[in-house]
C-alpha cells in the first residue's frame, strides 16, 4: 500500500484528517467545483494550480506537482539561475534540471473566493518529492524567525498601513492586443479615479466608492481584519489599514489582499498596483508602513511599556518611551537598517520614494511620532498600543520577508542589548546615515550583513540575490526605462 505524502512529510495526524474532513464537506455543501491550491513566490504573489472538486480528495493526501524553477524566477517571470547546467544550481540542495516538487495543501487554509463563485481555495507548502521542506519557502523563513523569538519568550503582533493605486482600465487597451504581447506583456492603458491632492477628501472618497466597495467586501469575504480605507493625497491613491494581528497571521493577510483586490477588481474593470511609484508624471509613491510590537508570552502583555520613564532620561531618549525591550528592538531595526531595505523595498523602482519632505525616510533615524524618520515609535509609558512604525517599507514587498527582517534585526537588539541614538528632530537633515538609494546599494548592505543572512538562511539569501541581480542587469539593459518599469511592475504587481 502507497504511504500517502502527507504521511511521508510528518504532516499526517489525527486532527490534519479532522480538517480535511471538514474541507471535503465544506466543498460539497457550498457547491463548489474548483479548488485553487496556492503559494507564495519569493516576490509575494501567489502561485498554483486548480483542481477539480473531485481531484480534492488526491491532492490533500498526496499534494500537485510543481515546476521547481517558480522558486527562481525574476519579476519578469524569466529563471534566474541556469538550472540545466551541471552546476547551474550549485548550493540549492534538490534543484536542478527543472525537476519537480510537491504543494502539499494546509486543509485549516480553506475558504472560498468572494468575487469567484464555485472557487475554493487552499495555501499549500512546497516540498521536495523525498518528503524533505523547501527552505526557499518564503512562509518557512518567517516561521523560523518566529520561533526564534518565541525561544526568546515573545510573539510579534503587526498592524498593516498599504497605500496603493487603483485605475479605471481604459477600453480598447493594448493589455489585451494579442499582436503586442511580449515577455513581459505590455501595461494596460488607464484612467484616474480620482485627481488627487486632496488629503482625506471625501469627494474623493465618492468617486472611488464603487472600487474601494469591492476592495471592502474582497478582504472581508476572505476573512481579513480590515479596519478602514481611506483617500491618499496621489492622484487615484488609495490606502487600507488593518488591525493588528500575529505576525504570521498579518503576512498571510497581506499576500491575500494584494492577490484578491488584484483579480476583483480587473472582473470590474480597473486596474490595481501595488508598485511604489505608477510610471505617470505627478504620481505620489506608495508605502507600506509595518507596525510592530512584542508580546511576553507568559503573560501576553506588551513587552514596550514601561510603568515610568527610566530615571534622568529625557523625552528624546528611547528609554523614556520604552522599555528596555522595546528599546533593544529599536536598535536593531536600526542596526540592521541598510541591509533590511532590500527585503522591505525589493524593486528598483521603490528607491525613487525615498526623498525629503514626502512622508517617506531618506535616512536611518527613529522619531517619536515623526511621520519623516524610519522609525516611528507610537504611544509609550503604560499606553497598551505602543509600537514601531517602520516606514521603509513598499507595498510590493513579500511580507514574509519584509516581517522576517524585523524579527530577525529585533532578535539581534536583544542578544546584545543595544542601546538607541536619541530620537531625532531633523529627519531630512545632513548628519544621519542614508538608506540605500538603489536597488543595487540595499542588495550590497544586505550580502555584507552576517545577523540577517544567517537568519534568511544560505540558500534563500543566494536565490534572492541572484534573482535581483537579474532585475538589475534588465533593468540597466531596457532602452526604456520607464516602459521597464510599465511591464516589469505597473501590469504585474
């Protein structure tokens, strides 16, 4: 008798088959007659395949078959390793030749999609066809950081502020003219929904009702904690907030909204990005800014208050805010600053954010509510919502990475107990340590910091390096930089 392949992965349990048993009902019962099984690529869009209903049953026990170069390929789609090369994949244990590898569907992930009737959906886990996990899996590098942590006795709770673009889709676009497509397609041509410049306004917010409607009831048919959606000051800027969640949690809500608004909202005719800065003149770049604190364990408290200022400290000192934790953690987001932009900005095309006065950082400083510096430490002393905005984040950023970044520069604050500069007043001034300014400089800072490769682990960090290399060797080679960034980003991402 066959070992089925959950069993062979040590995923096989009792309460594994309770869900799948749950799962197969919920299919019949809601009349559903496609399963999309899904995962999430190095760029944090999700990959898979369909099955059909009755397939289900086969693909929960013994997982879909995978092409294993969707773990190395650039933003174009294009391999970035030369996998059929003798030693093409040297240093990645189980690629090569295009071989293949198994999505195991996670049954406890099933859902159904709110503007796909008949569609199920599944997250799934890639392993090699021995039974061993992939450790290119983005979710497993998060998993890993967090269980350091939690070594440590602490969890991650995260709060999600995404700023993006959505367009009205303009009829007869090129998008869909068979006659130009080419590797990669060409952008659909749009039109604003609202003219911008008008912060807040809620003019503004009436003409984009219609879409942030089908972005409202996409997050909530998907079960995600949105909280608000708000009119941003760029033209057809829009911004949605999240309440805070467990990091794991936040990251996998993050990779669905993106994937979902994406495809509702092109069944309704716009177009939505989540590429940092729209190839249009006058566009207003885009952020993701990722709160972040950490809760003790054995108490769930909020491990950054603190019951009073630390004696002598004054209002610019961390430690009059925070406490000694929290202070820790502030400087290794600090330290690790340069290194972590790669992973919290990862396209060329994020770095043109970073400029003064644009509510964006330009350098490596923290602030006490200071919408201009990196870091943003909110609240403080007793307050139970106290925590770190980082700022340096783009919302095409694969959340697992970009969270995984924290943990790990937090974790590193903490083992040695570093102490913050104090908050600054000046965040565009002249004295403090820039943050990278091209892809290029953040992927250097980031192969010449030992904590964060350790933590991404060998093979992640070479993969990731050499898939950005790529982008930035096309991206120098494109006659046309700005139509580079139209088909690599605007249609893409």
């Amino acid at each position: 008798m066959t070992v089925p392949f959950a069993q062979r992965c040590g995923v096989h349990g009792a309460a594994r088959d309770e869900a799948v048993r749950a799962v197969l009902k919920r299919v019949q019962d809601e009349n559903v007659d496609l399963v999309r099984i899904a995962w999430c690529d190095v760029h944090g869009l999700l990959r898979g395949k369909t099955v059909v209903a009755s397939a289900l049953v086969r693909a929960l026990a013994d997982g879909i078959g995978m092409v294993s170069t969707l773990m190395l390929k650039d933003t174009s789609d294009r391999t970035a390793l030369p996998v059929f090369r003798p030693d093409g994949t040297a240093g990645l244990s189980g690629f090569g030749q295009a071989n293949n590898i198994v999505l195991l569907p996670d049954p406890t992930s099933y859902g159904t999609l709110p503007w796909a009737p008949g569609n199920g959906w599944l997250r799934a886990e890639p392993f090699f066809e021995d039974g061993r996990p992939v450790l290119l899996d983005t979710r497993r590098v998060l998993q890993r950081a967090l269980a350091r942590l939690a070594e440590a006795g602490y969890g991650m709770r995260c709060g999600l502020e995404v700023e993006f673009h959505i367009y009205r889709r303009r009829a007869g676009s090129p998008h869909a003219d068979p006659a130009l497509s080419n590797w990669p397609g060409p952008a659909p041509e749009v039109e604003l929904l609202h003219p911008g410049y008008a912060l807040l306004a809620e003019s503004g917010f009436d003409q984009c009702e219609e879409a942030l409607r089908i972005v409202m009831h996409t997050a909530q048919g998907l079960g995600l904690p949105l909280s608000s959606l708000e009119v941003e000051f760029g033209p057809s800027q829009v911004e949605a907030v999240f309440d805070a969640t467990d990091a794991l949690t936040a990251a996998d809500a993050m990779v669905r909204f993106r994937n979902g608004v994406r495809m509702a909202l092109a069944r309704a005719g716009y177009h939505a990005t989540f590429m940092c800065r729209p190839p249009f003149p006058h566009v207003m770049s885009s952020g993701w800014h990722l709160h972040q604190s950490l809760v003790r364990l054995d108490d769930g408290r909020n491990a950054f208050c603190r019951d009073a200022p630390a004696p002598g400290s004054t209002p610019r000192d961390a430690a009059h805010l925070l406490s000694d934790t929290g202070e820790h953690v502030l400087a290794g987001l600090l330290a690790h600053a340069r290194a972590m932009a790669v992973l919290c900005t990862p396209t060329a095309n994020g770095y043109g954010r970073f400029r003064p006065n644009a509510l964006a950082p330009q350098s490596v400083l923290w602030g006490r509510d200071n919408r201009g510096a990196m870091l943003r430490v909110v609240g403080g002393g007793t307050d139970p919502a106290t925590r770190i905005e980082n700022r340096i984040g783009e919302p095409a950023a694969n959340p697992y990475l970009y969270i995984a970044s924290q943990v790990l520069a937090g974790l590193d604050g903490l083992a040695r107990g570093l102490r913050a500069p104090p908050a600054t007043d000046d965040p565009y001034g002249d004295a403090a340590e820039r943050i990278p300014t091209t892809l290029a400089d953040a992927l250097a800072a980031l192969q010449e910091d030992a904590v964060l490769r350790e933590g991404l682990g060998p093979e992640l960090t070479q993969v990731f390096r050499r898939i950005k290399e790529s982008e930035i060797a096309r991206m120098a080679e494109a006659p046309d930089g700005d139509e580079f960034m139209r088909r690599e980003y605007f249609a893409r991402i």
